[in-house]
C-alpha cells in the first residue's frame, strides 16, 4: 500500500512574523514500525545533533514540554481531519508552545504524514530546503518531536 509523504513547514517568530514552505508530496510504501517514543525520540536527536554539528549549529536539548505540544497537535490533526501547522481554531505553533508552559520568542514547526519511523522523516525532512533550514538554525536551542501514527510534528524553540 502507498501513501503519500506530506510534509509542510512554518517559521513563526515572536510577534508572529510567519514564513510557510508549500506542501512536498511523494509516494511512500507504509508498514508497522513499532518503536517506542524513547526510542524515536533519542534517535531522531542524535540524527539531529549530528546535522546540526555537520552545519556549524549548537546541539538542542529535548524538551518535554514541546514534545507534549507536539504530540498533541499530531492527535489533533488526526481526531479533527486536517494536515496543517494552524488549527481549525486558528492557533498556531506559538499558541502550542506557550499552552504547554513553553516560554519562547521564537518557534519553528515541521509537520508531516506518510513516514513510518523517525528515520524516514528526519531524511524527508533534510532532503526539503525549508524544513532542513528550520532543522539546522542556530537559533535553536530546544526540540520536541512528536508523532500519532505516521503523523509527526517537530517543534523547535529559542
């Protein structure tokens, strides 16, 4: 069975300045992957620390609280039937933050559906220019990376 990779992007800076990078789509096979969250999450930040190393950027931390946000908007999109970094009711990735006590001027969002482990979106995400600038700025010191299914949200903040 294939589905199809979607993966969007949002910068949203403090007073919130916006940048959104159009939707990819490209066919990906589907299947159970199974990994538990410790594992996708240390993983998919040992990949990330070691770009960020690669590209001259400081390592990140995880932070609980941003992938509690990010999680949930993962569960959101699923329960309510839509595929973007703005909510039906209008909040966005710095409403996300800020709801779960994550004090930030700067947030940067990936989302995306049709992967089915934490390697394939961290490689979708590199191989798309907008989500790897997000991914690799130095500005960044805390990440999230939350996923229902093959739905995923990275979040990272100042």
């Amino acid at each position: 069975m294939r589905v199809q990779l979607i993966v969007a992007t949002i910068l949203a800076v403090a007073f919130g300045a916006q940048a959104q990078a159009a939707p990819i789509m490209a066919p990906v096979a589907t299947s159970s992957a199974g990994e538990s969250s410790q594992v996708v999450r240390v993983g998919f930040g040992e990949r990330l620390d070691r770009a960020r190393t690669r590209a001259g950027a400081s390592d990140l931390r995880s932070s609980p609280r941003l992938r509690r946000a990010a999680r949930a908007h993962a569960a959101d999109m699923i329960d309510r039937s839509y595929f973007s970094h703005t909510a039906p009711d209008g909040s966005g990735p710095m409403e996300r933050a800020q709801g779960a006590d994550c004090r930030c001027h700067a947030i940067a969002e990936n989302i995306a559906m049709g992967q089915r482990n934490a390697r394939e979106v961290f490689k979708a995400w590199m191989n798309s220019p907008d989500h790897r600038d997000n991914m690799l700025r130095d500005g960044y010191s805390r990440f999230g990376l939350g996923h229902v299914g093959d739905t995923w949200v990275l979040m990272l903040s100042d």
